[in-house]
C-alpha cells in the first residue's frame, strides 16, 4: 500500500529536450527512480517563450502513485 506524489525538476532545453532530472520531494520504494524514468522516456516537451523566442526553462513535474 504505497501511496505518495513525487516531485522531480528538470530542464526544458531550446529544443524541447529534457535535462538534469532531481527528485525534489521523494517517497522511496523505488518510486522516485520510476518517476524519472517515466518523464526521461516521455516525448520531448514544447519549450517555453519569451519575446517570441524559445528559452530553456525549469520546471517542476509531480507524478501521484498508488500501489495496492
């Protein structure tokens, strides 16, 4: 019965790549490993803009687990 939010930050590049993954708030049992690699996997992410250009950006993802 584990349950928990796992928070993990990374960086949205130029390109819409993904970069420096760290668990910022983690719930163990393998969860927070999981948790990467499932955003790690994912498509490449719209980056952001400013003025019309596109900008690397840090973000903050939460991924909500409920094992039974």
């Amino acid at each position: 019965g584990i349950e928990g939010v796992v928070y993990v930050q990374f960086i949205v590049g130029k390109e819409g790549d993904l970069t420096n993954f760290r668990v910022i708030k983690g719930i163990g049992f393998g969860c927070d490993e999981e948790a990467v690699r499932v955003i790690k996997e994912g498509p490449n992410w719209i980056p952001g803009k400013q003025r019309g250009v596109a900008i690397r950006q840090k973000m903050i993802q939460n991924i909500a687990f409920q094992l039974r």
